[in-house]
C-alpha cells in the first residue's frame, strides 16, 4: 500500500498519470494550432491540447502541459503563454519574435520497472537519469520506457528547418516536405526515425479532421518505405491527424546481466494541408 | 554579354531567377500593362481585396512579383498579416520578400479598373529570357472569397497585342496588353 501511495505521488510529480496510463490507441492526443501559416514582424499562434476520440474534438480530456516543448527557428526553446488547464482541453499561445518554423511538442519520457527485494515485489517508476534509485539487491529487475511525442509545427514568413532537427531520442517525424509546406491534392512526404535512425516498415494512421460529421472514418494506414519516409495525400483541405507506434530501438540494459529495457515509442502530429 | 540584372528592393531568397534572366539592352523597353477589374460586390461588409500579380513560366516556376496592393499604411506592418491569404502567391514567391517592398507594395484599389504598366529590363518585371508565361493574379478579400486568374503571354512579344482572362466572383475582367 505504501509503494503503491509512493508510486502515485511518483506519477504526479512526473506529470505521467494522466498521459501514460492509457494506450496509444485509445485515444488520440494531438495540438491543435490556430493557424500554422502566418506573416508580419511577430506572430502569435494559439493551441488547444486534448485527447479525444473524435478529431478535432473535446470529447475526452485535457492534455497537461508539464511536458512541453517549444523550438523556436534558431533552436533555442520558446516559453508558452498558459492560457488555462480545463477539463476538456488546456490551451496556450506561442508567441512568435522572429521568422521561420517552430516545433511544438508535448514530449514524454517515462521508465517503470518491477524487482524483488528481500522476497517482497517492488515497483518503480522514474527515467533513465533515476534509475539509481533503484537498490543494490535488486533482483527479477524488469524495465520498460515509454516514450511519447505530441506535436505541430507553425511558421512565420519563410519556412526553416533548424526547430526540426532530430533529437534522436524515441519516435519523430523529420520533413522531407516542410510541414507548413503542405497543401491538399499534393503528396507530402515525411520521414520517421526511432532514436535518430530510419524506421522502416512502421505503420502511419492517417485521418482528416472532422470525423463526428461523417460516417467514414476515412483512416488511411499507411507504411514507410526502407528509409521510414511516407507519403501523405490529403485529398481535401484541412487539419489531418497523423499517429504512429514502434517498440524498440536502442534497448540499452541498465546493468550488465540485466534484461534489456522494454521500449515503446509514440508519435502524433497535426498537419494543415492548405487549399491549392 | 551576361549582366547582373537591376536588384529589385525586396529581396528574392529563393525565387529560381537564374535561367529566366538573361541580360540584353534593349533600345527602347518593351512594356506590359496589366488592366485589372475589381468587381463592385453587394455584401454587407465590404473591404477591397489584397491583391497580388506576378510573373510565372508556362510551368508554374515563379519569376518576379510585379505588384501587391495591401493595407500597407497600418502601423507596425500589421497589415501583411493578411499576405498568406494570397496562398499561391505567398507559397511561390511572398513569403522570402520582404514587406513593404519598394516599387511592388501599394494600397488595396477600390472596385473599379485599374492599369499598372510595367517596363522591361526594369524592377520589377526586369529581363524575362524569351519564353511562354503566364500573369498571374490573386486576389483575397476579408470576410470574402479567394481568386486566382491566369493570362498566357509570350515574352518577347512580336507586335502589340494582348490576351484577356476574366475571373468569376473577386476578379472580374483582366487585360495584358504588350509593346514590343
């Protein structure tokens, strides 16, 4: 009872709770931008951040925002204007000073394992920089990560690149096509790296927006090539929703002799094809 | 001889000027004048549109803007917020310039018609290498619609003519009419 009140007090100081509990494939989680193409000396993109089932709807519930992360175009991070934490949805402005593309992302990493110490059955939940915490005797050590990304991207005036450098860590989407470069009835290509390498073979969910107000679905489950690179087709204007899921990747063990980490990578992006 | 052509003010990051301009010294300019009709349309509120013209290949290759007419005298620019309206040309060719730009941006036009003329071999239609294009202009309207016409032309052109093209809801009728 106690390591299960120390665990909950784990999960809410590390922002987890609400994030990690359910699969990928519940519900969707996405940023919803108000605009992601926009001109003039500054800018200012609004965004709303929930999970639901219908897209782009507030069916469900808010996404916190502890874990956000904004890059600005010369790659340093960008601080959000908070506008509020509902139950529904959380939103925030992102202001923009200078011109180019910024990546907008809620950016998830968590660890839990399992081990034996002194016959009793422990859990732990933590990162990769807490795995210290775990004792010396610690025996039957079980670990999993889960890595999850959540992102947009908006551009003031001319499009650039350097906020959409890989970080090499977990599952990202690297443009081949920019973006905020995207317009209905021209295929966009992206490319998905695990851990900074392609990802080959990994299945993309597809879906435009809109989907409490027809009867399709309309997903389009589609695959990358060898060098993880897919090519999207928005048939008609509008903000898609894109999600993708892979186990693996660098699998480090955390000691020798120990089993190597069980890891999990999510990723979700919102894209707005513009009209030709 | 191959020069450098004249540089218009703004600044053209990435537009592909390198093969459409090829330098000659013409001994008088040739010209093009662009007669464009804004339509007078009954709505409750009514803003005269943003309008942009450039120049493209017969490819859809942009080759220079010629014109942006906008709420260039609002305060702090903030008037090309609305540029990226103007989506084809802000994806072709608006969003590497920089606005205002001399020579290019004006005020918005009130329905009517109107004629800008443009000289060849200066900013900023500049030096156009012998070819098939196309004038393109896009106009945006607040709280209104979106158009986009297309006028074929052939540059150098062999003897004054033109060619029309009319649009349907936020451009009526437009005109290109070329001096050798």
């Amino acid at each position: 009872m106690i390591a299960h009140f120390t665990v909950c007090r784990l999960l809410a100081l590390a922002g987890l709770a609400a994030t990690l509990a359910t699969p990928a494939s519940a519900h969707r989680r996405w940023l919803l931008p108000s605009i992601t193409v926009m001109a003039g000396d500054k800018g200012l993109a609004s965004v709303d951040a929930a999970a639901s089932n219908a897209l782009f709807a507030f069916d469900h519930r808010a996404l916190g925002l502890d874990t956000l992360a904004i890059t600005g175009p010369d790659g340093k991070p960008v601080s959000p204007v908070v506008i509020g934490k509902g139950e529904m949805r959380s939103a925030f402005d992102v202001p923009l000073a200078q011109p180019g593309t910024y990546r907008i992302a809620l950016a998830m990493n968590g660890m839990m394992g399992s081990y034996v110490l002194n016959g009793e059955k422990k859990r732990w939940r933590g990162s990769r920089a807490r795995l210290s915490e775990i004792p010396a005797g610690a025996a039957n050590l079980e670990l999993s990560e889960n890595l999850g990304r959540v992102e947009t991207f908006v551009t003031l005036g001319a499009p650039s690149t350097t906020a959409l450098a890989a970080t090499g860590q977990g599952l990202e989407m690297l443009p081949v096509t920019h973006p905020n470069d995207i317009v209905a009835g021209e295929p966009a290509e992206m490319r998905f790296v695990m851990d900074g390498k392609p990802a080959a073979g990994l299945k993309v969910e597809f879906v435009a927006g809109g989907t409490r107000h027809r009867d399709q679905a309309g997903i389009q489950t589609l695959t990358t090539n060898a060098d993880g690179i897919v090519r999207l087709m928005a048939a008609t204007p509008g903000f898609y929703y894109l999600e993708a899921d892979m186990e693996g990747g660098t699998a480090a063990a955390p000691a020798p002799g120990q089993p190597a980490v069980k890891r999990r990578a999510s990723y979700t992006a919102v894209l707005e094809f513009l009209p030709q | 001889m191959i020069t450098t052509p004249p540089l218009p003010a703004a600044r053209w990051h990435s537009l592909p000027i390198s093969m459409a301009l090829i330098a000659s010294a013409p001994a008088t300019a040739a010209e093009m004048t662009v007669t464009v009709t804004i339509p007078r349309l009954a709505v409750a509120e009514y803003h005269a549109p943003y309008v942009a013209m450039w120049v493209e290949s017969d490819a859809g290759k942009p080759i220079t803007t010629l014109a942006t007419w906008y709420s260039v005298k609002l305060k702090a620019n903030e008037g090309t917020k609305w540029l990226p309206e103007l989506r084809s040309w802000w994806r072709k060719a608006g969003r590497t310039l920089a606005m205002p730009a001399d020579g290019i941006s004006s005020p918005t036009r009130p329905p009517g018609t109107h004629s800008v003329r443009f000289a060849g071999g200066t900013a900023p239609f500049g030096n156009l290498a012998p070819g098939n294009y196309r004038l393109m202009i896009e106009a945006a309207r607040e709280v209104g619609g979106r158009e986009i016409v297309a006028v074929p032309f052939q540059w150098p052109a062999k003897a004054a003519g033109g060619s029309t093209a009319t649009g349907t809801a936020e451009l009526g009728t437009v005109s290109l009419a070329l001096k050798p």
